[in-house]
C-alpha cells in the first residue's frame, strides 16, 4: 500500500453517533453454545464477563475443570471469582497454567518477581482510570491476567472491562475496510517515564523498542477480529501524518466506551478477576480515596498479534 493511498483515505462514518441495536455475539460464528459441566456460570451481561462458583482457585485443577474454565475464558473474555482466600503462591500457581508468567518491568513488585502488587490510598491513587490493554508496548503482550484484591474500599474501586471483539464488529464496514491492514505504534514511554530518571529511561527504552502491532488483530484461538488499540499506549498509526493518525486514533478509543460492549465488577475481599489480555481493554476506577485498595496482578506471557 502505498503512503499516497493511506493519506487520502477517509476514517469516519457520515454519521458517528449510532442508536438502536448493536451487533452482540459471544462466541464466533462457527462454534456453538454447550452447556458448562463442572461449575455454575453466572452471566454478569449478554456478551462479556461471568461469575464461576464451585471452583477452589487454591486447590488442584483436575485437567477436565481446567479445559472447561480455558472455554468459558474464551467465551466470557473475563471471568470473575468470589470468596477466593488465595496466597500469592498458589494465585501464581494457578496462573501458571495457562502458560509462562511475565514480569512487569515498571511496576511495584508483591512476594516475587511475577506478581504486581497495587496499594493505592490518598497517597498513592490510582492511574489506571483510563482504557487500556494491558503491555501492547510488548512485542508479545500478555495473554491475560489473574488479579485479586485483598483489601476493598468501602465504596467505589470498581474495574470495567470492554469487548473488542464487539467494537470491531459493530464498526462501519467502510471503516473495517479502510483498517485492514493498518498498524500501530505501541510504547510505554508516556505512561512510565515520569516514573523513571533520564537515564532509566533510555535504558528502558532500549530494552523495550516501541512494538508496532496491527490495529485489528486476530485472536489466535478463536479467530475473531479484535480492535487492537489502546489510549494508554497506541501512540500513532504508522504511514499516516500526524493529524490524521490523532484523529483515526481518537475514533478508534472511543469505541471502548460503548456501555453495550462493557461489564462492570464490584470487588469484595478475596474476589478474583481472570481476563483475556487479548480481546478486552479495561478500566480501574478511581474513586475510592482515601480508603485502601490492595490488589496483585499476575500474568501470562501471551504471543505476536497478527
């Protein structure tokens, strides 16, 4: 394609503003409902995000509950557990069976190099209240995360999470066309160098090259396309100039706002959230302070998006 072509292309719908119904599929076209077995699935909405009961995280997964929960992650894209009394040591245990954990290079550390730990209060708030899929900066993102909260506020401390497949799904097909084969630029420089001296920064910066990833990517396991951009870390759509690349960009963020396509989860103590890094953005609210919120997040090295 060539830099001419991309320029002169046109992103918007003659109308952005849509009512009435959307497009809202759970699973791919091809693969058909079945009934889950082993535990009770409580649907939090029609199309993302439920509740397991009847599974001990701390306890030894027999290979049937394991292959079953690996298909209600796909098809929920979140899956929430409640009244989980975990240690560190066996949340990563069971992280560890959906593949090789990852280590996050920026953010504070809990009992071990893999686990995150987030302490927020009126002394340390939250920064996670923007829309975001987590380490794109990656060249390999990670496939999902395992977070328990220890400690809850009171009130408020919520997490959204969205369903890019659904986004991408109810676009224009105009746009989808005009997205196809489209990258973009993913670096953690705006959201951590505050955190970071000079010279930590060109360290890091070395370590971890901006990553250049499709903008729709395809999930390697179920095949669906997925909107693959984020506010926190897409910086710019390679080959386009400036202006348009923002504007394009800030179409495609506002995609994850659409309350049809979003589930809301209220934390209690010793509650668990598992996503697919790969298919959701999410949202921490923050507005909670100044009580505590105490949460580890572990996750899962994932693959190159393709």
């Amino acid at each position: 394609m060539s830099h001419a072509a991309v320029e002169s292309r046109s992103y918007f719908p003659a109308r952005e503003l849509k009512a009435g119904a959307r497009i809202l599929k759970r699973l791919p076209d091809d693969v058909e409902e079945r009934p889950y077995t082993l535990f009770k699935v409580k649907p939090l909405g029609p199309i993302i995000g439920a509740e397991i009961e009847g599974v001990d995280l701390g306890g030894e997964l027999t290979p049937e509950v394991k292959a079953e929960l690996h298909r209600a992650f796909l098809e929920w894209k979140v899956l929430f557990f409640r009244n989980q009394s975990l240690t560190s040591g066996q949340q990563l245990q069971f992280a560890r069976q959906w593949g090789e954990l990852e280590k996050h290079p920026f953010l504070p550390r809990g009992s071990s190099e893999e686990v995150t730990r987030f302490e927020k209060n009126a002394n340390m708030t939250g920064n996670e209240n923007v829309w975001h899929t987590d380490v794109t900066w990656r060249l390999e993102p990670a496939l999902g995360s395992v977070l328990r909260l220890s400690e809850v506020p009171p009130l408020g401390g919520d997490t959204l999470w969205a369903d890019m497949a659904a986004a991408y799904d109810n676009l224009p097909e105009e746009v989808k066309r005009q997205l196809d084969g489209l990258t973009a630029v993913h670096d953690f420089t705006s959201a951590f160098s505050r955190f970071l001296s000079p010279e930590q920064l060109k360290a890091k910066q070395e370590e971890f090259p901006a990553a250049e990833h499709p903008v729709v990517r395809t999930h390697p396991e179920t095949g669906r396309k997925t909107l693959f951009v984020n506010a926190a870390f897409t910086v710019r759509i390679a080959g386009l100039e400036a202006e348009e690349s923002e504007k394009l960009l800030a179409y495609l963020f506002r995609q994850a706002h659409i309350p049809e396509y979003q589930v809301r989860f209220h934390w209690e103590p010793n509650s668990v959230a598992f996503w697919d890094n790969r298919a959701t953005q999410h949202y921490a609210v923050s507005d909670y302070f100044p009580n505590r919120r105490v949460a580890e997040r572990i996750s899962i090295a994932g693959d190159r998006p393709y």
